[in-house]
C-alpha cells in the first residue's frame, strides 16, 4: 500500500514512516531521555505540519499519518522503558548509565508555532505581519491539534509561543474544537518581562491562564539568565503550575540557521543546571530543557534536584 505525492510519484508508506521517524531520531532519542530521568517526553511534531509536508511533495495522508506516527512512537518509547523497568526490577543502573525507575511518565504532543512552520526565524522575534490574524492563524493549526488530540497523547505542549496573537490563537482552538486533553503554553522570551515579539509575559500568562484547557503556563527556548524573573513574573497572574525549559543561552540566527554564543550562560552543562534551585525556589514546578541541551542536560537536572524534592512535591523533568 502506498499514497501518491505532489509529482506523481509512488511513495511506500512504510518507507515514508521510517524515514520520517529515522530522521526525528526514532525511540532512541524519547529512550535516552527517559534513561536520563524524564517524566514527560516530547513528540517530534514542533515543526511537522500538513502544509510543510505537502510543500516537499507528500500527500494530506502521508502528512497526517506522520502527525499520528510522532505520538505513537512516543508511547512506545514509554511502554519500552516500563518494559525494561519491569525487567530489570524497580532500580537498575546499566553499562549506559541508564537508570530504569518506575515513574510516572507523559507524553505531549508538541505544537510549534506558525513561524516554526514558515523558518524564518520568525518564531524567535513573533513578527508575522498585519495580514496574520487570529483567524489565520486558528485555520493553520485547526487540523494539526486535531490529528494529534485524536492520537491520544497524555498532554498538548504549545511551545515558544512568540506573541500574544498565537496565544489567543490557540485558546480559542482548544474551545472551539473542545480539546478535553490538558495543555500547556509555553512562551518564548527575549528578556525578563517580555516575549520576543515584545508582547508583556504578563499579558500572555493572562491570556493562557483564562483558557480553563490549559494546565500548566512557563517558558522555553529562552535564555537561562532571564527565566528566575519570568517565573515571579507568571506566577501574579496564574496560580497554575509553572514550567521552564529553556535553551543553552545561546541565540539563534534565522538568517544563517545557526545558533551563536551570546552574553550569558555559555553551553556548559554546568552553567545551566546552576540555575535549577533558583527556579525551583522561585516556584517552578516543572524543569528541562530546550534547543542545545542535551539528556546529559536532564539528568544534571534530576541530580540537582534529587534529595530536594519527593515525587509528592510534584516535580518534574521534561525531555
């Protein structure tokens, strides 16, 4: 069985899944991770959409069907890791230095923005333009968080949300489409009290903390050096739990594709895991990481926190 492309050519389904999956990394990387000590891992769907597949000649339903396959993969890479916890009895330390304990573990589908789509480096400064509405940006996302609600992931993670517009965005998609699986907006932001668009933190925690759909309200791919006042700052508008996972400190260049070294934490482990108690005092409750960070990054994380909180204190680490 197969599906048409755009030029007419024969494309094998199991062909185009396995490529798709290879190239995401497949269930080594969601297994590395939670080898590391995650409890949520993330499905590789930030920047898969239908229009995207479709401009590199695949068809709607290879497109949907690579949608439903990053969840999918997902969950398999949990039940793998139960298996091996099941296997190796509750605690096990292998040649790897994987640790098999048996935890509470989510998957969330990830939702990237509609400048991730485009790749321009325009989902790090949030300038779309005038001609994008609420409206268009609602029918971009509509069918991509329907096929992925429907492959029954534990969580929805709209992630580096870079304005307001986006959030409002997705508030009113989880509404109108009546999303019943909890989410999580997370924002991306150039300093201490704004997204990179300019859009106040404040604004755009109040935005997410009006949807009764959304759960838990942070950052991501933001620089470390920034995330201790964002958290206050998130924390007088909501009092639902508050997630950080930013990025290395490092910037990324749209232009160049490239990330570069800026002021600030450098790309040592130990720099950003330095902040994790300043975070985690300043009432963060869920802790990773984002683009340049790595497993090692997640369990730097978990040592930094272990003998500091219990599974009661509702602490987690996300892939």
């Amino acid at each position: 069985m197969g599906f048409e492309n755009n030029n007419g050519g024969k494309v094998e389904t199991s062909s185009f899944m396995r490529d798709f999956i290879d190239k995401c990394g497949g269930y080594a990387v969601h297994l590395d991770y939670l080898d590391a000590g995650a409890n949520i891992i993330i499905t590789a769907s930030y920047q898969a959409t239908i229009e995207g597949f479709e401009a590199k000649g695949y068809s709607r339903e290879e497109a949907e069907s690579a949608l439903r396959r990053s969840v999918q993969v997902a969950c398999e890479a949990r039940q793998i890791y139960k298996d091996r916890c099941t296997k190796y009895s509750s605690h096990f330390i292998t040649n790897n230095n994987a640790t098999y304990i048996k935890r509470p573990i989510l998957v969330a589908a990830s939702v990237g923005s509609y400048g991730a789509y485009l790749a321009d480096g325009s989902e790090y400064r949030g300038d779309y333009g005038e001609q994008v509405t609420v409206d268009t940006l609602k029918d971009f996302h509509r069918g991509r968080l329907r096929i992925l609600a429907d492959s029954a992931p534990d969580l929805i993670a709209f992630e580096t949300i870079p304005n307001k517009l986006e959030a409002m965005a997705y508030a009113e998609l989880l509404e109108e489409e009546g999303i019943e699986i909890p989410a999580w907006f997370s924002f991306s932001c150039k300093d201490e009290g704004s997204v990179v668009s300019g859009d106040s933190i404040l604004e755009c925690a109040s935005i997410a903390d009006t949807c009764k759909k959304v759960a838990a309200i942070g950052v991501n791919c933001t620089a470390p050096k920034y995330v201790q006042t964002l958290i206050a700052s998130i924390s007088k508008v909501t009092t639902k739990p508050v997630l950080v996972y930013p990025n290395s400190g490092e910037t990324y260049d749209g232009e160049s594709k490239q990330w570069e070294k800026s002021s600030g934490v450098g790309e040592e482990e130990e720099d950003f895991v330095s902040y994790i108690s300043k975070w985690r005092d300043a009432g963060a409750s869920l802790f990773g990481g984002c683009c340049r960070t790595t497993p090692y990054t997640i369990r730097s994380i978990t040592k930094a926190l272990s003998g500091k909180c219990s599974v009661a204190d509702n602490r987690c680490y996300i892939e």
